[in-house]
C-alpha cells in the first residue's frame, strides 16, 4: 500500500492550511465538485497530520507513523465509511472495532447487504478510542467519507461528538457539497474549499495517466481531471458509441431507433448513462441558449442543429425529470423497459 499523497494541483492550499496545525480546528468539511481528488486530499492530510517529521507540513514518507498509516494500521487513523464503499475498496473491513482493529461488514454470508450508509453503530464504536490516549502522543484523525452518507440519527451522534470534542482528535469529513448536511452539523465545522484544477495543469497530469484523447475525457468528465481518468477507464470514447446513435438522427430530423437503443442501454449500469444522459442535456440547453456545449464538443454541432428546434422550457423540463430518473438508477427495475421509457421521453424532448 503506498502513502496517499497530495494531487499537483492541491499541494500548495495543502501546505498552506496544515502550516497551522498547532492551532488546528477539531472538525474540517473537505468540499468540492466531484472528480477533484478531495478523498485524496483528506487521506494525504491524515497522513500529514500523523507524520512525526513533516515537510513543510507534507508527510515525510519516513517516520515510524508514516510507515504505519502506509500499511494501514495507524492506531490514531479512523476510516468512517458505509459498508459498500468499504467493499468497492477492496476492504475487508467496514467499521473500526473497540480494539482498534475493523469488523467485517456484511456480504454475502449474512442476510443484510452491505449498508450504503454510514450507521449510528459506527459513530459509537469511535468512543473507547476517543477515551485513551493516542499512541504516538500527537494527533488523532478521523477520516468520514462520504460524509453525505451520515443518516440522521448517525449524523446527531457524530453531532453530540463535535459539540464536546475529544482531545487531540481532528474529524476530516469528505462531501461535494456541505448543503446536503445537517446545518447543526455544518456549522460545527470548519470549511475547507478545494478548487477544480486549470484545464493546462489537468490535461497534463491525464496524459501522465496515458489518458488519450485528454481533452474529450476531461470536457466530458466537466474539468475533473479523477472524473475523467475514470472515465477514460470504463470506456472507449468520450462520446459513448450509442449517444452519437441517439444525436445523430435527431440533428437530422429523423427518429432514433430507439427498441435498439434501448437493448444497448440495457446492458449498462443505469446510473452510468443517465450520467451520460443529464451531461447531454447540460450541452443541449446551452446549445439552445446560444452557449458553446461544455461535455461533448464532438457532439457540437448535431446539439446545436437539435438546439435550433428544441424549446428551452421542454428540454429543462425532461432534464429535471432525468434527475428524478436518477434517483432510481439502483433499484431493481426491469432495465429494458426503465432504458425504453428513459429514450422515448429524450427523443419527444429533442423533437420540438
């Protein structure tokens, strides 16, 4: 397991903020857009924050406390995340037990699948250890991610915590944005703000990656240069293969061939083409509005054709329904028809 480390374009708010650690406030919101690399930024600070000889506030990589946040056994580093985002790393593990150690969570052995919230159960457990004295004499981190995934009653007992906060404990909470938080909760926090990177610095830390075409990956991913290597991972183009099925012969004034579609569509996971769905109609209503498209520029010109027929309140209107859509992307829908309906309202959208 290697050190996280701070992305290029966070090192210097990085220095910067952990400059201050000797007067540290005890709980920080890590904000931003999606794709920016906060979770990266909130383990490379743990690391920073237990590093026992940092470099102008950096973790040294060295130090014996380095050498144990690296292997994952840090006893001052908590890791609070839902039970599913635990097994999408690869973890075994989901929660922090009294000892120190992580209980498993639950899989397939048990009934209950894995919880995609952070449970009440999880912010209990923390206390024997707020309670002893850390291991190496400095700092203790709690790592929350994503902190959104706080449930209410999980979000007032973590509140009940910050209200009187334990001794040399600093809570680094992960969320794209801190509305979408209990207030009592936000405002117990300090604010920490990441920027999305200059589009120069990110194309170039993509072609790094091996990232090819970089300009289509990061326009399609909005400027988030982690959004777009993730992107770039799971697909072939910028622009997916059936988007272009879908635009070109709305362009032309003819009808998609929307069954086909459809059982293309169906064989993906749902959440992954809304996605692609919602940026299309991002494009669209700036297209229609006489704006160049921000995700696909590929795809500029057939926008622009379906912008010049379009009417604006229709198209914003199926843009808030695919919102709505995208909120059952992980229920047990019968897929073909969800794709089929999802398609012909796009298409009665984009016809004018």
């Amino acid at each position: 397991m290697s050190l996280a480390q701070f992305l290029p374009w966070h090192e210097a708010t990085a220095s910067a903020w952990l400059a201050h650690r000797e007067r540290f406030a005890h709980a920080w919101l890590i904000h931003g857009a999606a794709g920016i690399g906060k979770l990266d930024f909130a383990a490379a600070a743990a690391a920073s924050l237990l590093c026992e000889s940092p470099r102008n506030g950096l973790a040294c990589g060295e130090c014996i406390a380095c050498g144990w946040v690296r292997s994952g056994n840090h006893p001052d580093l908590r890791r609070i995340r839902p039970e599913a985002v635990a097994v999408e790393e690869g973890s075994d593990a989901a929660t922090p037990d009294e000892e120190g150690g992580e209980a498993a969570p639950a899989t397939g052995s048990s009934k209950r699948a894995p919880s995609k919230e952070i449970r009440v159960d999880q912010i209990r457990s923390l206390e024997p250890w707020f309670n002893t004295a850390t291991h190496r004499g400095g700092w203790r981190v709690a790592l929350i991610y994503p902190a959104h995934t706080l449930n209410v009653i999980s979000a007032n007992a973590l509140l009940k915590v910050l209200e009187e906060p334990p001794a040399h404990t600093v809570f680094l909470m992960v969320v794209e944005a801190p509305d979408r938080l209990l207030p009592t909760l936000v405002s117990r926090c300090r604010r920490l703000p990441l920027a999305t990177p200059p589009p120069e610095q990110a194309l170039a830390w993509l072609r790094e990656q091996g990232v090819r075409p970089a300009e289509g990956w990061l326009a399609a991913a909005g400027g988030a240069p982690l959004g777009a290597l993730r992107l770039a991972q799971q697909g072939d183009s910028p622009v997916p293969a059936w988007l272009n099925q879908l635009t070109e012969p709305l362009a032309g004034g003819r009808q998609p061939d929307v069954g086909t579609l459809a059982e293309t569509l169906e064989k993906l996971p749902a959440a992954e083409w809304l996605d692609a769905l919602q940026r299309f109609y991002t494009d669209l209503m700036l297209a229609a509005s006489g704006a160049a498209v921000r995700y696909f520029p590929a795809l500029g010109q057939d926008v622009a054709a379906i912008g010049k027929r379009v009417r604006l309140a229709v198209v914003a209107d199926a843009a808030r329904w695919l919102t709505r859509q995208r909120g059952l992307a992980s229920h047990p829908l019968n897929a073909k028809l969800f794709a089929h309906a999802t398609l012909q309202r796009v298409v009665l959208s984009c016809q004018g």
